[in-house]
C-alpha cells in the first residue's frame, strides 16, 4: 500500500504548476453525456476520480479515451444504458451527475443513491425535487434512485440550500429541457460557471451562472465540444496553505487567483505575501504566522475544501483561533491525528479552536479523506523528523502527484510502499 513519507522542516522554493480543476471537469465529463457527437476536454488531471468517472461513462455505452491532460469521449454508437451502478458509484458521490444528463437524454436512469462519506450525511434530495419539477418521476428502491421522463419541461425551481452538484445537475437536465427553467438560490462556486460556460458551448442558453439566480434555456439537441478546463483553486490553495506552514517563496503557475479570493484574504492576513505575476501568483511567508479565524461557507465564502488545510497551518501560528464548519457535519477528522503530531486543538461541535504550538513532530497519521491528505502533508512539511501519511487513496482522487509538485520545490517528500493493511 503507497503511503507518503515527509521530512518536515525545510520551507519551499521554486516553481509548482496547479492543474486543471477536478471539480469542474467532474461534470463536464458528464455533461458529455447530452450529446451524441464526440467532445474533448482539455487540462484534465490525472486522478481517480476521473479514471472512476471515465469508467463510469464507458459502463453507459460511451467509449472514453483517457490520455491525460485530454479526454475524449467518442460519439455514441453503442446502444446507451443509463444505469450507474453502487460498485461505482460507491468509488466517488460526484457519479451522481450522470442523472440529471442521463434523464434528459434518454428519458430514463437509474442511479445508485450515493449514501454517505466521511465528512457527512450528504443527501440528494435537492437534486430529486429539482428534477420532479421539470417533470421526472422519482422512485427511490433498493439503493437506486430510478428516475423516468418525457421530455423535461422548463420550470421555476427553488433550491433549500445552495448545493454544488445539485446545481449542476440541474442545469444539465434543464440544457435538453423545453422551454425556459429558473434556478434558485443557486450555488454560485467558480465551478458552475464553468460548467455553464460548456453547456452554452453546447447550445444551451444559461444566463446568470455565478450569481444565485440563473435562467436556462433549453434546447432540442446539444452538440459536442472542445474546452480546456479551468485550474483547479483547492488545489492552488493548497499549495498556499503548504508554503504558510512550511515557509518559503514560491510561485504558482496557472492559479486562480480571483477564484480564490476568501482564502487569500485570511492568507493575507496569516501574514502571507500573495500578489499576481502575469497569469501565475507569487506566494512568500518570511516572517511570523498569524492566527486567523475562518467560518466556512458556501461560495463566495472561505471554501469547506480548504478548511482542513487552513487548520494544519494554524497548528503552528502564533496564537488562537476559532474555526468553524458550515458545510458538512463530520470535517473534522483530520484533527486527531494532526494532535497525534502535538497540535493543540479542542473541537466543540462544529468549531475548533487551535492554540498554535512551536512544533509539530513527525509521525505516522491515518488520512481519512481527500483534503484531510493534503492537511496531514502540509503539517508533515512543517514538523520535526518524519511524518508517514497512510491511506494515500484518498489524496490520489483529488491531488495529481502532489508529493512530485512540492519536491520540486524542495520538499524531502516521497512516496513509499507500506507492507501490512492500509
Ligand atoms: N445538501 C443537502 N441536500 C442536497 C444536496 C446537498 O442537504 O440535495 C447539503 C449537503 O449535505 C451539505 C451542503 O448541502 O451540507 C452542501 O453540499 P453540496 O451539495 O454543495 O456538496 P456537493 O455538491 O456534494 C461539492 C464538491 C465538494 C465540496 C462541496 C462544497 C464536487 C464533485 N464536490 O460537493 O468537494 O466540498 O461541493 O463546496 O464538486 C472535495 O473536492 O474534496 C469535495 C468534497
């Protein structure tokens, strides 16, 4: 079993380029499904996830070329079979957005519930009464959510609460819809802009993507595209928190930097120096670290992918600070372990409250999901002797080989193989 092994201490200095973002090419690979032509993606990374989710489109009768950074998806010429079944869809809950383009295609899916995951309940109801309003009828049995469907009709739909994937899938069953849908107190993350952009690519009219009101025009037929997919922010923020904690000057190739905006501000404040050089970001932490407090939420608030990060450089600021999760119920599973190491944090309900210490110090650490990983490496870079972070699984879903990025800027990082279970 591959683990990461770090040797903290060093800080880090030199060039890291972040690649394209996962959470915006999750569904727009799904989105290929609206089409019948054949349609490329570009900058895609090289994870799990999207090995999972190619999978996952070639068991629908797709045929997937995965040559990362590209994707092809070829035309359809099997015949279609819009089930995504548990033993996938178990692997990664983003498979969930293969139902609403699957319903608008085909008229028919079934797709296993997701269920829940480490960092929470996360249920899909928001995603079903969306899609009942433009039409489908919903039976969940045995596992499967079994959706059927004329051809969906446009409607006014209103969310409860602004959900990511539920926003998208709905646009994407409101692209083949007739007439004209409204969404909502949408989710407003950079990703659904993303995927809008696609979808007028397409041949869809949506308007207002970014903001929690956006209208979708539908249309007939959708064609296939070309798109190269935007970088990826977390990963970009990462790499940010990485240099807060370890030190250093570093410079980001390609990051985001107006999609990042909330977590910049706390760096900033952290005592990090941020600023734009052409289309990459210089990130310099020279003096002392500041605490900072941070609530998540929602975009364009501090990100619930981030929070795990931010807390491993809080571990050793000077001072204390207070942060709270808004989003999921169970985010707090990196802070055990990152104790184990000798943080100093207490976690009452959703709030945790760190004391920053001097040190850390290396030791062996369980990592329990994708952005817990990047928390567990980034308090490995920081801290004395050596750090082992087991379960690198789920840091490969959503980090492309991130322990070759941060050696690349001086990191003594390196992944090794474990004998023994995970
Ligand atoms: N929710 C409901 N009902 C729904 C949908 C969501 O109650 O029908 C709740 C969730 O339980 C949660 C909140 O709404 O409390 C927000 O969840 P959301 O639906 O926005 O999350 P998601 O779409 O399942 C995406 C990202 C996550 C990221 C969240 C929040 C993808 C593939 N996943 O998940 O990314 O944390 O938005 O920004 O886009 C990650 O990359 O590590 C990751 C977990």
């Amino acid at each position: 079993m591959d683990a990461i092994a770090v040797r903290g201490g060093r800080p880090l200095r030199g060039t890291i380029r972040v690649g394209g973002a996962k959470n915006a090419a999750l569904p727009i690979l799904c989105a290929t499904l609206l089409s019948d032509g054949e349609s490329l993606l570009r900058n895609v990374p090289g994870l799990r996830d999207i090995d999972t989710t190619s999978a996952l489109l070639g068991f629908l009768g797709r045929d997937v070329t995965v040559a990362v950074p590209e994707v092809r998806v070829a035309a359809a010429t099997r015949e279609a079979r819009p089930e995504a079944p548990y033993e996938l869809v178990r692997q990664m809950r983003a498979s969930v957005l293969v139902l609403g383009p699957l319903l608008a295609r085909y008229g028919r899916a079934k797709v296993s519930l997701p269920g829940g995951c480490a960092i929470g309940a996360r249920p899909i109801d928001q995603h079903l009464k969306g899609l009942e309003a433009l039409g489908a009828t919903i039976e969940v049995s045995h596992g499967y959510v079994i959706a059927k469907a004329g051809r969906l009709r446009g409607a006014e739909i209103v969310f409860d609460l602004p959900t990511v994937t539920g926003t998208e899938n709905l646009l994407m069953a409101a692209a083949l819809a007739k007439g004209r849908t409204t969404l909502i107190n949408c989710a407003r993350e950079p990703e659904v802009e993303e995927l809008a952009r696609v979808l007028n690519k397409m041949g869809a009219r949506v308007e207002g993507a970014g903001t929690t009101t956006i209208h979708v025009t539908g249309a007939d037929e959708l064609e296939p595209f070309d798109h190269a997919v935007v970088s990826d922010r977390i990963e970009a923020g990462t790499f940010m928190a990485a240099v807060g904690a370890a030190g250093g000057d570093v410079l980001l190739e390609n990051a985001p930097l107006e999609d990042l905006e909330p977590v910049i501000v706390k760096l900033r404040h952290a005592g990090l120096f941020i600023e734009r050089e052409g289309s990459h970001v210089r990130v310099v932490r020279e003096g002392p670290l500041r605490a900072v407090d941070v609530t998540t939420a929602p975009h364009p608030g501090f990100p619930t992918d981030m929070q795990a990060q931010l807390m491993a450089m809080m571990c050793v600021a000077e001072g204390r600070c207070v942060l709270t999760e808004t989003i999921f119920e169970n985010r707090f599973m990196h802070v055990p372990e990152l104790c184990r190491m000798g943080a100093d944090i207490e976690i009452r309900n959703n709030t945790a409250f760190v004391q920053g210490v001097k040190s850390l110090s290396g030791a062996s650490v369980m990592a329990t999901d994708l952005r817990a990983s990047a928390s567990l490496i980034i308090a490995g870079l920081v801290a004395e002797g050596e750090t082992t972070v087991r379960r690198v699984y789920h840091l490969d879903r959503g980090y492309e080989r991130i322990e070759v990025k941060l050696a690349g800027a001086g990191a003594q990082i390196e992944r090794v193989r474990l004998e023994g279970p995970p």
